[in-house]
C-alpha cells in the first residue's frame, strides 16, 4: 500500500550472520632475507598475466582494450597465485610466485598431486627487492586440521580493486578446492 512516502518496500531479513566475503587477504611474496612460509590451501597454483604500473601489480585484462596496462603498452608478467595459510601469524594469505620461481620448481604448476597441505618457503635470492624468487615445497605430513580455501579468484580481484565477477570471466574460479 502506497502512502504520502511513496510505495513500500519489503524489509530484508537474515536468521544468521552473513559470511563476510568482503575480507581482503593479502598477497604476500618474500622480501630480502624474509622467507614466506605458509600452507597451501588450494589444490594448485593458477597462472595470471600481470603488469606492474602505479607502485603495484595489476591483473592485465582482456580484452586489451579493458586492459589499461595493455593500453600503456607496459610489459606482461605472468605469476602464479595460491591460497594459503600462514600458521604463525594465524592468517589467510594468497602466495605469489614469479615464473623463475616455476622454471625451477615445476611441481608449482604441474604437481603430481593436490598441494592442499603442503608447506611452501618461498624466498627471494640475492638482496635485490626484484630479485629471483625460489619456491620449495613440503609433503610431510602436518598436524591439525587445515583451514577451508577461500575463493582465490574473489580476492585477487578485491586485492586488484576488481568486481568479483571478473575473476570468474578470468576462469580463476575453478572449484578445485581454491576458488
């Protein structure tokens, strides 16, 4: 029934809480003389192409004409994401590795198994900020119950400033156990 405010509206009703699927996590890749050391939580690592401009990386988008690092014509990186857990400091994290960390590492890409539960150290060689980066992985067995993934390709594109949906036309939503 309408009145002198105009039409109603229906109130919007919840029993429980919302899941808060707006929590932003971080990437984390190893600085100087700081491993990363974390527990991989997703099935695999999952190759993106990027660019590097305004101090961060950006996903490089396609159509390149959506894509303003292609329309700079700025250089494409690809790196490589995965979900992960870091025990000591008790967070969620996306673990970053470069295509140099692959090369010497294919497991990364192309395991043999799931590396849900394995440990990473990821380093970065040398003092340089931009120096090569190596990725070591561990099977062995952990203790204690291992966290659920989160949606790897919702919070690449929260990190990238990107609408959801974006991730999902990226294929990064795969329902293998990270997004």
């Amino acid at each position: 029934m309408a009145d002198m405010f105009g039409p109603q509206a229906d109130v919007r009703v919840c029993d429980e809480p919302p899941v808060d699927e707006t929590k932003y996590i971080p990437i984390v890749s190893p600085k100087p003389g700081a491993n990363v050391h974390a527990v991989l939580l997703g099935m695999r690592f999952r190759g993106v192409y990027t660019h590097f401009f305004q101090n961060r990386t950006k996903a490089c988008l396609y159509p390149t004409s959506e894509c303003e690092g292609c329309r700079q014509m700025l250089v494409r990186r690809w790196k490589a994401y995965c979900a992960a857990f870091m025990p000591a400091a008790g967070r969620m994290v996306i673990v970053e590795v470069t295509k140099d960390a692959v090369l010497h590492n294919r497991a990364l890409t192309t395991p043999s198994r799931s590396l849900r539960g394995a440990r990473i150290t990821v380093s970065r060689m040398g003092t340089a900020r931009n120096g090569p980066v190596r990725a070591e992985l561990d099977f062995r067995p952990r203790n204690g119950e291992l966290p659920e993934p989160f949606n790897l390709g919702d919070a690449l594109c929260r990190v990238w400033g990107l609408l959801p949906a974006v991730g999902r036309a990226l294929a990064l939503d795969d329902n293998d156990g990270q997004g």
